[in-house]
C-alpha cells in the first residue's frame, strides 16, 4: 500500500501570534470604525477612538509625571504595551497591519513565536521610551510603527546574517530602513508632522538588538563570544 503524503499548502501559513497580533489589532479598528458610524455600541460609541487615546496612548508628560514623583500606577505603565493598539484612522491601523503581517511572517519563520512576541512588545516599549525620554512633545504617541519596526529590525539581523555567511556586502541588509526613515523625514520636510519617526528607530534598534539574543542560538552565540574573549 502506497502512503499518501499529505498535500502542501500554495502559501506558507502565518506565524500564530503574527496572525493574532493583526486580529487584535484589525478586530480594535473595526470597533471604532464601526462605533463612529452608529453602526455598533450606540451614542457613546462615537468617543470609543478618542476615549481609548485618552486612556491607552503613550505620554511624554506622563512619563515626566511619574519619574519626578515616584509613581508608577498600572494605569499609566501599561501604557507602554497598549500604545501600538491604537491607531487615529482605519488607514492607519491598515498600513501597520501590512508591515506586521510581512516582517511578522518572515521573522516568525525563524524566531518562532515566543521571541517573535517579545520583539514586539519590546520594540514597542523602546520606541515609547525614547519618545518621552528624548522629546518634550506633549502630543500621545499611538500606533503600532514602533513596534513593527522592531520587526524590521530583526528582518534586517536576518537579512544580515544571511549575507555574512555568503560574504556579501552587509550594507545591503540596512537598505529598507534607510529607505523607510528617508521616506518618513522626506514627507515631514514637505507635509509637516508629528516627530514620532523617534519612536520608530528607537524601535528598531530595539528589535535589531533583541535579535542577538532571542534568535535561535543567539544567546549560545553571545555566550561563547564571551567565553572566547
């Protein structure tokens, strides 16, 4: 009797907790989309948006308030992991979501779920605090781009990685986030803006350094450098 291997899928499915993360993120969206439009939750669904930036945006004045008296209620700390979750439309929300799902799917491949979390959330407490810490900006920080380039960050490890074991030019792995920030500053020349672009190379750097850790064998890796200097 023959064994009947079962069939591959055409498309490679996502990393769970990519998937999850996206449906989190989609699933708060739709709620304010649909909120705004009278369609769900009633009259006071209209604020849903703006009460939720009220209450789960990061704050650069918050940040200042609790590090000068000492306090850290869980209502403003977890600020720092609530952030990416909100986003001020639906193209927003839209435009993190596509990032995440491509650097999520790549990085999740290799990573694995765990670690592939821990970039995330991470990169996104990172972000937050080089916004409040290297900025007196009073305007919120919201939105997922600190985090998801953290994503790029660790895309660009690999990437990286990749090319020092063919012997190419490692430059190369540094070519989308040069091209990403270049575009961000370029259109805040032109159009104005807010100084967010902080957070998201905060963010980076931040899932560029996990990366050294988290990846598989990473910290074998570090261990034995150590060991051997």
């Amino acid at each position: 009797m023959s064994s009947h291997q079962p069939p591959h899928p055409p498309v490679n499915p996502l990393p769970p907790v990519v998937a999850a993360l996206f449906l989190v993120i989609l699933g708060i969206e739709v709620a304010f989309s649909l909120g705004a439009r009278g369609i769900v939750g009633g009259p006071a669904a209209v604020g849903w948006r703006l009460g939720a930036i009220q209450d789960y945006a990061f704050s650069g004045e918050i940040l200042d308030w609790m590090w000068e008296n000492g306090r850290w209620p869980l209502r403003h700390v977890i600020r720092f992991v609530t952030y990416p979750f909100v986003h001020t439309s639906f193209t927003h929300a839209l435009f993190v979501g596509v990032f995440l799902l491509a650097m999520g799917k790549m990085v999740g491949e290799v990573f694995g779920n765990v670690a592939t979390l821990a970039v995330f959330v991470l990169s996104g407490i990172g972000g937050a605090l080089a916004y409040g810490v290297l900025l007196d900006d009073p305007m919120p920080l919201i939105g997922g781009f600190p985090a998801v380039y953290g994503l790029i960050g660790a895309f660009t490890w690999l990437l990286q990685f990749s090319l020092a074991r063919i012997g190419a030019n490692q430059v190369r792995a540094f070519y989308l986030i040069a091209f990403l920030m270049g575009f961000q500053l370029l259109f805040g020349l032109l159009f104005g803006g807010s100084r967010d672009w902080v957070a998201d190379l905060a963010g980076f750097a931040t899932g560029y350094g996990l990366s050294f850790v988290v990846s598989p064998g990473g910290w074998a890796r570090i261990r034995s450098r150590i060991r051997h200097d």
